[in-house]
C-alpha cells in the first residue's frame, strides 16, 4: 500500500487526540495536518455529531469526542486491524 492516509486514518487520528479534549492547534499538529484539512475534518466531524465544540473561554475552544465519536474510533480500529494497516 502507499504510505499516504486515507481518509479514514485521519478521522481516527483525530478521534483519538479528542478523547481528552484537544484545541484545533493541538489537533492539527499531532495529527499532522494543514489548516484547510482540519477545518474540513472538524466541520464534518462536528456536523455528524463525533467530536462537540466546547468553549471553554473566550476565545478558547476545546473539541471533544464524543460517545457516538468513541464507537465510530472503535469501529474503524476495527477495520484497520482485520486490513492489516496496524504495521505502521
């Protein structure tokens, strides 16, 4: 396989840097992403419900996972164990 992530790796990536609350710079930078794909990701990540935009100050804001967001990480954990992609 190419070493690129889909799109999949990079919304499991960011789950996983939400389960403990995570601000958009922190997410972006351990999840390694440009500024233009993580306001994608996160506008779809929020819109269907996985991760909650917390404000926790003005202006600070905190993304969180969320429970329908930990079973969506478990189910692609899932798949990328049994594809074998877990090598890494």
């Amino acid at each position: 396989m190419n070493n690129r992530r889909s799109n999949i790796e990079i919304i499991a990536e960011m789950l996983r840097i939400g389960e403990n609350g995570a601000g958009k710079t922190e997410i972006m930078y351990n999840a390694n992403m440009s500024y233009s794909q993580i306001q994608k990701y996160l506008g779809f990540l929020i819109s269907h419900d996985f991760i909650n935009k917390i404000h926790v100050g003005n202006p600070c804001v905190t993304y969180q996972i969320t429970d329908s967001g930990v079973k969506l990480l478990k189910s692609i954990e899932s798949v990328i164990e049994l594809l074998g992609w877990f090598d890494k």
